[in-house]
C-alpha cells in the first residue's frame, strides 16, 4: 500500500474494481493498521473499536504472541495442502481445540477456510449420518455467503434475492427473539407459543424422520445479539433427540470467548451433536472448523470436505497461539467482568434516554435496541445518526436490523478504554435527545 494515500484515495482506486455486493457499507475509512482494541485508518486517525472485526480478533489487533506465532511459522512453512499431508502445527492443534469441545466421547474435526463452508460442512456430515436430508434453521440467523450457508440464513433479503434457486430441504421456523414477544407476555407463555411456531412444520407437513439436522445460533449475532430463552433451546433439543434429528450450533460469532464462555451453548448446559467454528479461531485469519461426534464425522469419506488451504500451517499456528492468549490472559473471565460493567453502563443509560430500548448483553457481546419513544418500534434514522456520531468521535461501531447497536469489543479491551468509550456514547446519546445530530450524506447506503 501507498503510505501516502489517504482514505478518499484509496476509496476512489478501489470502487470501479471492487463489486457492491462484497460489502455492507458504514464509513469511508481504509483501515491501515491496528493495535490491542485500536484501529488507524489511512489518514492515520485511531478509534476505539467495538465491532473486532466482526468478532472476528477476540484477542484484539496484532497481538504481539500471535504475530510471531505468524512470522515464526512462515519462515518455515506457508502452505502445503492438509488436503493431502498434515503439518506440524495443524496436527497438534486438531485434538487441543477438540478438547475444547462442549461434546462428551471422542470428538473429531474437519478444517475449513471460514465460517461459511465450516455450516456447509454441518449439512453434508448431518445427511451422510442421519441418511436424511431436510435441514431445520432459524429466522434471524446468518451463516454465511456459501450457497448452503446462505439457503440457512434469513437475516437479509439481499442474501436469496436474484440468486436462487438455493439449496433444497431448508425449512426455517421463527426465532424466539425479544421482537416477536406479544406485549405482557410471559415468558414461559412466549416460550410455548414459539415453540408450537417450531412445532407446526413437523405437524403439518415436515415428516421429523425426514430431518437431517437442527441448526441455531444459541445467541444470535447478526439477527441482533439475541440469546434464545433456556427453556425454548432446551425444548427443541428434546424434540431433536426425541426423533433422531442432530442438533447443531453456530458458534463461529458467538464463540471463542466472545460470551464470556468458550462456547455460547455452554450458557444452555447441552450438548450439540455439531459446532461450526471460525473468525476468532485464528484471529481472523482464514480458517475455520466443524467439530462433531466423531461417528458422525467419520460417516463421510475424503474428498467430501476437504480444501487446498483449509488449516493450513500458518492459520494453525495462528489459531493456536490464539489458544494460548485465551487461556494465559485469561480472556473469558474478562469478558464476563467487563460485559456485566458495559451492562450497567447501557442499563443506566436506558433508564435516561427514551430512545434506549431493549439492552442485552452477554459478556461483551452487546446488543442495544434504538427506538422510537412514541411507538415503541425500531428507529433506524435514530440509530445510523448515532453510529455515525460515534464514528465522529473516536469510535467504530455499526448497526443490526437497522436500530440494534452492535457492541463487541476486543476481549482485549482496557477498562481505560471502555470507560473511554462510555464517554463517546454519553456525548452521542446526549446530542441525539438533544435534536443535535443530522444523517449523513450516505445515510441511504448505510448498514444491513
């Protein structure tokens, strides 16, 4: 890169070569460097990041044991095919991370390249086990842009428009997220309703013999940083094992500490039958994993998952010094203790501002709801006006579902920062009560 190139330039160079579909847009920045929970852009100004790329560097922006982890190993090795041979570091990584597995007995793994192929992965293994193959997913959810990740999400219409027709023997059911509660509804009540929602299909014209597999995101990311109620996760895992379905979860937003656990299920007490791994696996390097029950692992021959970069020995390397900084640093105690001060922290904020609807937070994985004081509903106007202000002052941050604040710092956070970050939102949510803040220019192109 061109040092003396700022972020307009840069920008302008890259827009005719570069394809609209490839990005959600928020700002006009070309980030150039980042350290801890830091990121600079090309016209070298540093903010506080609370997206980690998009949970995607858990232990924050070259960290220094990851980055010789990196240097050391591709002085020896960048690549050679796991397809056909192991490497060193990925066949010391594979049994440490499958220990790390929320699964009893022998547990097995498959590498992959990210988060989307790795979901791929959970319906190929699923059908060769089960022999059957309708596959159950959630609305909300987001898998990823492979075309068998993409046929199980439903959190974007942009991700099936103009593209089908998508993989067959998907069947979504309703999320039970806090947007589909009735107004005075119990919880157990809402738990009951969504689940007769999950149950309707099967009553009507989804044969359960016929279900290969159940995929949920426990605590949903992109649908909004939504943790499904304990008694709703634990009823459909007792439908799966009650008719021979597998049940599945996506940990590659969710896990890796991010929740203050290693895994988000393990906020559940279940176990799954399949886990989707990656961003934070590597620390944002390229690699991703399906772990399983090892006999539902072995139930497929190669080449049935296998790809030419796929834990290759550098990613591995990588991922395993991200190991080591989760456990030496301590990072999923961290997250615990600093998630519940940001929820105090938004908590107070909602108890001052109208427009602070719903706060959930789990660890440092945030979702605050913007909203319209008047109605109750989503204000989006509201939201971007906010995000961009942040931005303004020294912070990233982006939207979900248009009025869903999306706060997932670095675990490597400081409080210093954070409490840094307090400041921005107090400044941000004090102008917008204020009638002080305006769109910005791009506000049409703005967000999911």
């Amino acid at each position: 890169m061109d040092q003396h190139k700022n972020n307009q330039q840069l920008l302008a160079e890259e827009s005719p070569a570069f394809s609209k579909a490839a990005r959600v847009k928020y700002y006009n920045i070309v980030i150039e460097s980042g350290s801890g929970a830091e990121i600079t852009d090309a016209d070298g100004r540093t903010y506080i990041d609370l997206l980690a790329s998009a949970s995607a560097t858990n232990t924050g922006h070259s960290h220094p044991h990851i980055v010789k982890a990196i240097q050391d190993q591709a002085a020896k090795l960048i690549q050679y095919t796991p397809a056909y041979f192991a490497s060193a570091p990925e066949a010391a990584l594979a049994p440490r991370l499958t220990a790390l597995a929320p699964i009893s007995g022998d547990v097995a793994l498959a590498w992959g390249n990210s988060g989307s192929d790795a979901n791929d992965a959970i319906i190929k293994f699923a059908r060769a086990y089960t022999g059957r193959q309708n596959v159950v997913s959630f609305t909300g959810a987001y898998h990823g842009s492979t075309y068998g990740s993409i046929s199980v999400s439903a959190v974007s219409l942009n991700m099936s428009r103009k593209i089908g027709p998508l993989l067959p023997g998907v069947v979504k059911v309703p999320y039970p997220d806090p947007w589909q509660r009735l107004d005075g509804e119990s919880e157990d009540a809402f738990v009951d309703r969504m689940f007769a929602a999950f149950k309707l299909p099967f009553e009507t014209y989804l044969p359960a013999e016929e279900v290969a597999v159940i995929l949920i995101e426990p605590i949903q990311g992109d649908g909004g940083i939504v943790k499904a109620p304990d008694a709703y996760i634990h009823k459909v895992y007792d439908f799966a094992k009650a008719n021979g379905i597998l049940f599945a979860v996506d940990e590659v937003n969710q896990g890796m500490g991010r929740t203050g656990k290693w895994w988000s299920i393990e906020h559940f007490g279940i176990e799954p039958d399949l886990m989707s791994v990656g961003k934070s696996l590597a620390s944002g390097l390229p690699l991703s994993a399906v772990m399983g029950r090892a006999e539902i692992m072995n139930s497929l021959g190669s080449p049935a998952h296998v790809f030419t970069t796929a834990g290759n020995p550098v990613t591995t390397a990588a991922a395993a010094a991200t190991l080591d900084v989760i456990e030496d640093e301590h990072l999923l105690d961290r997250s615990a203790k600093l998630g519940a001060i940001a929820k105090d922290y938004f908590e107070n904020a909602k108890k001052k501002y109208d427009f602070i609807g719903d706060v959930r937070m789990y660890g440092l994985d945030g979702g605050i709801d913007i909203i319209d004081p008047k109605t109750g509903k989503g204000d989006d106007e509201a939201t971007t006006k906010l995000i961009y202000r942040v931005f303004e002052l020294g912070a990233i941050i982006i939207s979900l579902r248009g009025n869903v604040l999306r706060f997932q710092p670095p675990l490597v956070i400081t409080e210093e920062q954070l409490n840094k970050t307090f400041k921005i939102f107090d400044q941000a949510f004090e102008e917008l009560s204020q009638g002080k803040l305006s769109l910005p220019d791009n506000a049409d192109e703005i967000g999911w």
